[in-house]
C-alpha cells in the first residue's frame, strides 16, 4: 500500500476528470457503496475456488465474529447495492464508480495491496449492442488520453454457462493427459478452475496448451451469433481488435463476451482495462434474473503509462498560475485582500499568496513554477502592482487591466 503524493495527485486528477467526462457523454451516473463487505458476497460471486478468495482477499472477523472482507473488486458490491436499493431488476442502469480496492498479492508494477479503480457496470440489457457500447466508450477514453496506439483490445466469448461447462470437461480431459508437465499452479488449478490454466505464464504449459481444445468449438448459437453482432458494431466504428480464444478473465460469474485492453509498454502486467458480460451474477446473489456487463480499469497502471509515455499535458502539472506577494511586512493585509479580489474576479485562477515572511521573495516566485508573478509595493502610501509574465516583466498594469488579462487566461 502506498501514498499518493501532491506532485503525483495531479495526474490521477487529470485521469480521473477525464474518464468521468466520457462517461458523462454516455450518461452513466455515479453509485458509491462500502469498501467493507460480507464475505460471502465475495465467495458467492467471485468462486471460492479462485485465486482472489482463497489467497488474496484482506479478511476478518469484527466484534460480532461476523467475516468481513476489504472489497478485492467492485461488481459484487455495485450488484449487492443495486439489489438492495431497488436499482436493478427490470429496469436499465448505466453505473460508474471509483475507489481503493484491496488484494493480498505480490507488489507488481502498477498494482499494491491497495490498488484504485474505476468501474462501470450495466444492467437490464442483454444485447451485444451494450456491450459494444461499453468497449467503444473505453476506445473513446483511449482516444481523449493520446493511448489510443499504445493499447489493443483482445476479445473472446465465453458462452452459456451450458457450453462452457462441457468446454471444461474437455479441456479438463485434455490436461489430465499432459497433467506431470503442467507447472504447479495449473496442476493445482486443472480441478479446481482448469480455465485459468489458460492464462498460465509457463512456457512449458503454454506449448502443451497449444494443442488444447479451443472454447470457440463450443459454443452455443445464441453466444455465437451474440459475438458476431458484437464484431460487427466494432468494425462498423472502425475500433480493431485481436479475437484471443485463451481470453477468459480470473472472475467466474463472466459469460459471452470477455475483453482485455491491453499495452506492451508496462513490461509484463500489461491489461489497463478489462471486463465482460455476467447475466447470470445478480440471480447468483439473490435477485431476479438481470443481464449484465461491465468493465474496470486499473488507474494506477494508467497512470503509470501516461508517464512513461510522457502524454500528460504540461498544465496539468504546474501547480500555480499565479503568485502573489508583498514586498514589505506592514502590506499583508491588503495583499490577502488583493489575492481574494483575483480570486472573486478570476474564477479559474490557481494563486498562491506568500506568507511568513519576506525573506527571499523572488527566488520563491521563481521556485513556484507560476507563470505570472505579482508584487505587491507600496510608494507614497499608495498600493502598485510589479508583474512580472513567464519572467519578463509588464509594466504600467493597474488592477482594472491585470484582471482582464488573468480573465482571458485563466477564466474556468
């Protein structure tokens, strides 16, 4: 678990102020819900029988000796809220949310114990034609950030809960055959949950995968012609993507359509987002049949990637755009007053007023980074004004005039 730095937080404001105007263009509306939840939630969404409920969840028991566990995703919680709240069942809803998620796991680039989120989940439509909605809405975030070159989306379908469960019989059959090859986590996975055996990172394995049975072979016709329609909405938008058959996500309520953005500029922990289709999840937990998909992404890695690909905007890091300062002690007053007319004046305007002191003034100034400076001096009793823009000086600027121009500049 980390902090988040003052030099950091603009960045992940500048991510995070972008997603949620994207999303606003598709009328998705905000839900918060708790990072503590009922474990059995968890277990009864998740899988017991995956990696994040039997070795990752930060779990424990509270002074009712009830389990409880720090949320490891956000599905389960948006699902159990909605559910709950009356949101969900025969009605459509488009969900976003944001917040800390936690999984007891390795530190990885990108990715601590204590890791954010922003996720997006619908509900109550059961065609491809959302689900293309909500990867075209991805493309779209891509595309405001400059990533859009730096990512690419992979997709498969996993079917019916039907067609997959005979897919696991037979990939199950197959790995039994080669079982002593496999590295020790597949083994371990072949009965437990063989479909992650396909996201395994051993060579070995992955040769003997190469031969294995293929979900595509499998699947049902309404799951077919569902990524079909899919495929086709996305080529129609001119969104490429890469059809991944070991595509499967480490979650077990997901069904159809499952999708990966992925970058090859992280090193090895390279999806920035990800998600599928889950209709079966809501009826799973206690409500009525409801469709559903979704989809998170990992801001940390993002924001990670923004950095390394140097594509966060200039301004998004200068911390000021003003600073103001007095050039003798008995001014502060009128300096106070004069910072909060050009805070009243110019709404949009990042100003610093300098306080404790006047000892080294101007090195301060040029320290801040503040494109304009503004001393303020004081000559027969009366209050001037000495500016300076991007180090050059600007003479003969009274009140009146140096509002106009910050309003021209910085005016939200």
């Amino acid at each position: 678990m980390n902090d988040i730095l003052p030099d950091q937080t603009p960045v992940w404001r500048y991510l995070e102020s972008t997603v949620e105007q994207v999303l606003g263009q598709y009328a998705y509306s905000e839900i918060r819900f708790p990072i503590v939840e009922k474990t059995e939630l968890f277990k009864r969404s998740i899988g017991e029988v995956t990696d994040i409920v039997e070795k990752e969840m930060y779990t424990f028991n509270d002074r009712n000796d009830e389990s409880l566990t720090l949320r490891p995703e956000g599905t389960a919680g948006c699902v159990r809220a909605g559910e709950e709240n009356g949101l969900l069942y025969n009605q459509v809803r488009r969900l976003w949310y944001k917040g800390p998620m936690f999984r007891y796991e390795k530190p990885q680039k990108g990715r601590y114990r204590q890791f954010h989120q922003i996720g997006v989940e619908t509900f109550g439509m059961a065609g491809a034609d959302i689900d293309a909605e909500v990867i075209l809405m991805s493309a779209r975030l891509w595309q405001q950030l400059g990533l859009s070159e730096h990512v690419n989306l992979q997709l498969n379908s996993l079917g019916s809960n039907e067609a997959r469960a005979e897919y696991r019989d037979a990939l199950v059959a197959y790995l039994q055959q080669h079982f002593d090859r496999l590295d020790e986590d597949s083994q371990r996975r072949v009965e437990s949950n063989p479909l992650r055996v396909l996201d395994s990172k051993d060579e070995t394995t992955q040769q003997i995968l190469a031969d294995a049975p293929v979900l595509s072979d499998y699947l049902d016709e309404d799951s077919r012609r569902h990524f079909e329609q899919l495929c086709e909405a996305l080529d129609l938008a001119g969104v490429s993507y890469e059809i991944n058959p070991r595509l499967v996500r480490g979650l077990d309520y997901y069904c159809k359509t499952v999708f990966e953005w992925v970058t090859n500029r992280l090193g090895a922990q390279g999806t920035v987002c990800a998600g599928g289709r889950y209709d079966g999840l809501v009826k799973q937990l206690g409500g009525r049949p409801t469709p559903g998909v979704g989809f998170a992404m990992g801001v940390e890695r993002l924001v990670l990637l923004l950095e390394t690909l140097e594509l966060v905007p200039e301004q998004v890091r200068r911390p000021l755009d003003l600073y103001l300062a007095a050039e003798h002690k008995g001014m502060q007053p009128k300096l106070i007053h004069l910072a909060e007319q050009l805070r009243a004046a110019v709404p949009g305007l990042r100003l610093m007023s300098h306080c404790g002191g006047l000892k080294n003034i101007n090195n301060k100034a040029r320290q801040s980074g503040a494109p304009w400076v503004v001393l303020l001096s004081e000559s027969e009793g009366e209050a001037q004004l000495r500016v300076w823009n991007n180090d050059q000086p600007v003479d003969g600027l009274v009140l009146e005039t140096l509002i106009e121009q910050l309003q021209q500049e910085f005016a939200a």
